[in-house]
C-alpha cells in the first residue's frame, strides 16, 4: 500500500466536502491533516470522552482528563498514570482514529514513543496560542513520518 503524503497536491477531485477530512479505505484521512478537528469517520460526535482510556498504535496511554469540542480547536489530556509518573498530555483531536463508546476506549494513529516525545504540557498551555502551533506542528510532522500501511 503507498504511503499518503499529507503535503501532496491531490489529483482529480478535492476529497475534502467543506473543510472535512476525507477518508478512505481503512480510516486513514486524506486532504490536510488538520490536527484540531475530529475526523468525522472518528465517531466522537460530540460526545463526552472524559474517562475513556486511550489506546496507541502500541499500547495504553492512559485516561481522559479533559475533552474539547472546540471548533477548530478541539483536544485530549490524557492523564498518563504510571506510564509517564503520573504527567499529562495533551492530543490534538486530529490524532483519534477510533472511539468506541462500548469499550469506552479512544484509539490514536500515534505511537507512545511519539507521544512520549511530544511538547510538554502543562495545565496551563491547552489555551496559548504559542503551545498550540507548537504541539499542532509536531503531530503534523508525525503525520507524515507514520509507516506505510499504519491505520490512520
């Protein structure tokens, strides 16, 4: 399966319907990777996500803290537990691949390893536009280094 780069001009028509991420076969996005929305294929749908655990392409990250809806500025904080002693971090929304309600479980396109290696989050930083570039361009750039045939 080739690999999607996030940063090619499409050919044919815009898979994106208003802003929203397209997907394909798979679940992966297609179009620009817009790390503060929800992928509509995602299944969040407004719904509250404190408390769900979430699942890396690799393992447990830990428990929801908080949850935004934020148009255009939606995100996760993840309380790591024992993972990473007890700190927190903060996923942009475009990082959700999957969320099932049953198992109550958010399932990301990140490694821990990247995650792990993300801008450190503070309680203080989910609202300042600085951190918010910051973290956005990293999950942007780890959008694009993701291995082929990774679910997106």
């Amino acid at each position: 399966m080739d690999r999607i780069d996030p940063h090619a001009a499409h050919a044919g028509p815009d898979p994106l319907h208003g802003g929203d991420q397209g997907v394909v076969a798979g679940g992966a996005p297609t179009g620009t990777f817009d790390p503060w929305r929800y992928r509509d294929a995602a299944g969040v749908a407004d719904a509250d996500l404190v408390g769900y655990k979430v699942e890396a392409t690799d393992g447990g990250v830990g428990k929801i803290d908080d949850a935004s809806h934020e148009v255009g500025g939606s995100y996760l904080v993840v309380d790591t537990g024992p993972w990473i002693f007890g700190k927190k971090v903060m996923l942009p929304a475009g990082t959700v691949n999957q969320v099932d309600h049953d198992q109550r479980t958010v399932s990301v396109d990140r490694t821990r390893d990247q995650i792990k290696a993300a801008p450190e989050y503070d309680e203080t930083s989910h609202s300042d536009p600085a951190y918010r570039d910051q973290l956005g361009g990293y999950y942007d750039e780890t959008y694009g280094a993701l291995p082929p045939g990774t679910a997106r």
